[in-house]
C-alpha cells in the first residue's frame, strides 16, 4: 500500500476538495496522512510541528504558495517528491489547478511523472559564538527592520570577503525559485530556476547604488548587524520569524537538499512565468 501526504490550506473550497480527493485515493487503496496548512502568521523558530513521515510516496499540496512552503517545511531535508495544486491568489509554486486533479494524480500513482530540484538555501543562525538555529528555505531569507525602527545597517561577507554594509529597510536573500516572490517586489530579477545562483536584494536602500546582486550558488554568505541594531527580525520562506540584534551572526549557503518538485508534461516555465507576471503576447 502506498502512502501519500495531503497539505490542505485553511480554506472551505479546498478542504471540500481534499475531503472528495481523500475518499477518491483511498478507493485506490492508498494510505493517507493528512495535514492542515499553517496557520497564517509567522511561527517561532523554536516550533518544532514535526516531520513528514519518511515513506512518503509524494505530497498533494492543495492551496497557494504559502501552503506549499508550509509544506516544504514539513518535508524538512527529506527527499519526498511534492506537488502543488492552486488554490491560492498567487501560484507560482503549484504546477496545475483543481480542475486537472484527478487526472493529474492518475498518472503519478501509475510513476508517470518526472522531478525538477529545486535549491533550497541552509541557514544558520549562531548567537554568542553557539549555533542555536539550523533550517532550509525554498525561497529565501529576510533581514527586515520593523515598522518603527532605524534603517538596518546590514554588514555583509561573501566567503569571508567584506562586500558592503547595507544601510536599508532590509535584505532579501534569495534561491532562483524564489526570485519571484518578495525579492521581485524588492525589484529583484527574475531567474529561471536552473541557473546556479543566489540573489541579494536590498529592501529600500538608502544608498541608490546598492542594487541587486547574483552571486554564484557555492558561496558563503554571512551577516551581521551594526551595534545597537533593534528592532530587526529574521524570517524564513515568510513562514517562521525571530528577531535579532548585534549578537547574531546568520551564515546562508547552498543546502545539500534540495525539493523534488513533480513536473507534468506540456508544462512550460517561461508560459507560466508569463501567465503569472499578465506579461503581453499571446502564444505564438
């Protein structure tokens, strides 16, 4: 008997659908471990919500972006193929909508699917010279001042090299897949998943020059705050939060795990790239 995961966000539509997909799968004799989405709102760090079990087939994910990345979480550095189905506002992370389904989870209960890796970014987090925190993102990491706070003086090294000390709202620290998600907004580029590669973007820079920067994906990046820095908080894929002062020192490189994303025929990034960003131009 196969098992499979099933994310579902917090939605009446999407539930409805799981409950239908659920009964559906195990008519097919397939087990099912079933799992809400996060409540919306950052999380601590220090939660510890469990992992997926590790026999894991693959992972239905039935929500928005925010559910997938919930789910990624869950995964932690497993190698369980996922699959996102939109239900969401934004869906850059799913890859078909409910429509599709049924017929969609045929073909991968029948192995008729392939993986596309997807980088994931490890991050680390030391305070007072000891490591407390340890945690992989899909999308990125953010170094942002709150709303009341000074500017962040956000000193920055690439492999132990000086780079510059951003003196911004914030930094975004970015994996290709999510250079379309708030470092786009930030005014980041784009980057097609497959390019090897890191983006740093700053979040409102006080010094017009500092622009976003790709680096190439072997590179350490480290961070550090200025003295007397407050106000400041680390967040994870926008789903678990801390804050942070002048005594922490974050070190981000490539993770060696990356997400088993479940790829479909016919399906093209630059089409949904286009379809997501209401580029112009119709298909040629």
């Amino acid at each position: 008997m196969k098992k499979v995961g099933l994310v579902v966000k917090d939605d009446a539509k999407a539930i409805n659908k799981a409950d239908e997909f659920e009964r559906w799968l195990r008519t097919r004799n397939m087990s099912v471990v079933r799992r809400a989405s996060s409540p919306l709102g950052l999380k601590s760090l220090d939660q510890n919500s469990g992992m997926a079990p590790p026999d894991l087939f693959c992972i239905f994910v039935l929500g928005g972006d925010g559910t997938f990345l919930s789910a990624v979480r869950w995964i932690g550095d497993q190698d369980i193929p996922i699959l996102g189905i939109k239900f969401g506002e934004i869906g850059f992370l799913a890859e078909t909508t409910e429509d599709h389904l049924f017929d969609v989870a045929e073909a991968i209960l029948h192995n008729a699917f392939t993986t596309n890796l997807r980088m994931r970014l490890k991050v680390k987090v030391i305070r007072d010279g000891k490591e407390f925190i340890r945690e992989t993102v899909l999308n990125d990491v953010v170094i942002n001042r709150g709303a009341f706070a000074r500017l962040a003086n956000i000193e920055t090294f690439i492999d132990d090299h000086y780079l510059t000390t951003y003196r911004a709202d914030g930094l975004i620290i970015s994996t290709p897949t999510g250079s379309t998600a708030y470092s786009l907004a930030a005014g980041g580029p784009v980057i097609h998943p497959a390019v090897p590669a890191i983006i740093l973007t700053p979040i409102c820079p006080f010094t017009l020059t500092n622009r976003p920067l790709i680096v190439p994906d072997p590179v350490c990046i480290k961070i550090k705050l200025k003295k007397k820095s407050s106000g400041i908080m680390l967040t994870l894929d926008g789903q678990a939060g801390l804050d942070i002062d002048d005594r922490v020192t974050i070190i981000i490189n490539k993770s060696d795990h990356p997400v088993s994303m479940i790829t479909l025929p016919k399906q093209d990034y630059f089409d949904i790239l286009k379809a997501k960003l209401k580029w112009s131009g119709g298909q040629r």
